[in-house]
C-alpha cells in the first residue's frame, strides 16, 4: 500500500464519523486506525506542570483558571511546526548522525527538520516557515500523535 493511499485513508477515517476502523489486507498488511476524542479547553482545568490527558467523561468547568502552554506560545509569536501524522519522531538521519536541527539554528522553508516513521516508512518533516529554531518540543524516539507540537520557529 502507497503512503498517499494510507494518507487518504487517515484523512477520510478523520473526517467521518468513525471511532476506530481495522483493516487487514490480503497480502498482509494490518491498518488499526483509531480516533481520541478532543476536549474543549474552556470545559477542563488544566495543570501547566505536568502534562496529562484528561478524559472528556471528567473535564470540570472552570474557565477562569485555564492556562495552557499554547497561549504561552501565542503570546510569544512563535511559528509552530506540527506533525502531520502519528509515529515516532527521530531528530537524525540515522543513529549516531548529528540532528538536521538545534535550537539556535537557523532554518528556511522547506529544510528537512525530522524524521517520522510510520508504519515503517520514514517521512521528511519540512520546516513551513523561514526562522530560527527556537525549541525542539519532543525528545528523539519519542513517540508523538497526530498535530502534536514538534518545534517553535522565531
């Protein structure tokens, strides 16, 4: 199976109504694709200093005491490149290799900034903005989910 065919597949389970699809092809590849219900940050009281996942079943209301890193980052204007899918992200080429990028690096747009494998396939992620690099938010072999912060570019 093509990685725009598993593509369209992600972007078309996304757009249903669908929680989970399995599917098992004949010449033996498995796809397990399921969705994780977002929470509408005015519903949930959210602890800067340690980072959780807080069910929807057990969100509280209490919008006055909602503060998040992102309006953090929106106050700061920094540029944020997210991934586009989910996998494990790599800051090498390979094991022993330098980063393609540190903090303090200048990057332009289209510069290879890490690699994700997913489903065995190893993707280019590619700045989307000119800058410098102003943090690396996930740690190499993290395992990361979709539209999940990966770096801030000044």
């Amino acid at each position: 199976m093509e990685y725009k065919d598993i593509k369209k597949l992600m972007d078309d389970m996304g757009n249903s109504k669908l929680d989970s699809l399995d599917i098992e092809f004949p010449d033996g590849v498995k796809i397990s694709m399921k969705k994780t219900s977002q929470i509408n940050m005015s519903n949930a009281v959210v602890n800067t200093t340690t980072e959780a996942t807080v069910p929807a079943t057990t969100a509280t209301v209490a919008t006055d005491t909602v503060t998040t890193k992102n309006a953090d980052v929106e106050k700061e204007n920094y540029k944020i490149v997210k991934s586009n899918m989910v996998g494990t992200f790599y800051a090498s080429p390979a094991p022993g290799k330098p980063p393609y990028v540190s903090v303090g690096d200048k990057v332009k747009k289209g510069q290879v900034l890490c690699v994700i494998e997913a489903m065995k396939l190893m993707n280019e992620i590619e700045s989307e903005f000119d800058g410098e690099i102003a943090e690396i938010c996930v740690k190499n072999e993290d395992v990361i989910e979709y539209g999940q912060p990966l770096f801030k570019i000044k």
